[in-house]
C-alpha cells in the first residue's frame, strides 16, 4: 500500500511539473520585444514617407545610441500625428515627447 501511494505522490509531482513546463516554453516562444525592435519599429513609424537617402540618413540617426534632440523629436511625433486635433493630438504628442 505505501508503494502505491508513492507511485502515486511521485505520478502527480511529475505531471504537474510537466505541465508547468509546457506553459514557461509557450511564453519563451514569443519574447518580449528588445529595446533595439522597440527602437526600429517608432523609427520605422517617424520615418514616414521619407524615402531612398533621405530615409536611410533619417534611420541612421534614429537608430543610433544618440538620443535625438528636443527640435528633431518634435518634428517627427508632428508628422507621426498626422491629422488628429484636440485632446487626441494634445494626449499623443504628451506621450510621444516624453518617451526616450
């Protein structure tokens, strides 16, 4: 009887460790995007309509370790805006200032 219960204690540890398992591996295979795909993603969204050198110059600068400045940060969350007005503008461009 001792022999059965253990089979059985020992039975339910592994199943429920094989499935706690099985859920850490569906969540390791969709990361978290990294800063750097953070990074190129706004980037991509600032860039626009921008195209051949004048994209890839805008990109190189976006992209790089330096932070942009006030004036160019301004500039790009005006064209990201678009055509929104009011409280919706004054909300995007409030958050879209403030992020790194």
């Amino acid at each position: 009887m001792k022999h059965l219960v253990t089979s059985l204690v020992c039975a339910l540890a592994l199943a429920s460790t094989a499935a706690f398992g099985a859920d850490s591996k569906a969540a390791a295979s969709a990361p978290a995007k990294t800063a750097q795909q953070e990074k190129m993603t706004q980037c991509n969204a600032d860039a626009g309509d921008k195209k051949g050198d004048e994209r890839k110059a805008f990109m190189k600068t976006c992209l790089s370790n330096k932070p942009m400045t006030q004036q160019e940060k301004m500039t790009a969350c005006n064209k990201t805006a678009g055509d929104k007005k009011g409280d919706e503008r004054k909300a995007f461009m409030k958050d879209c200032l403030s992020a790194k």
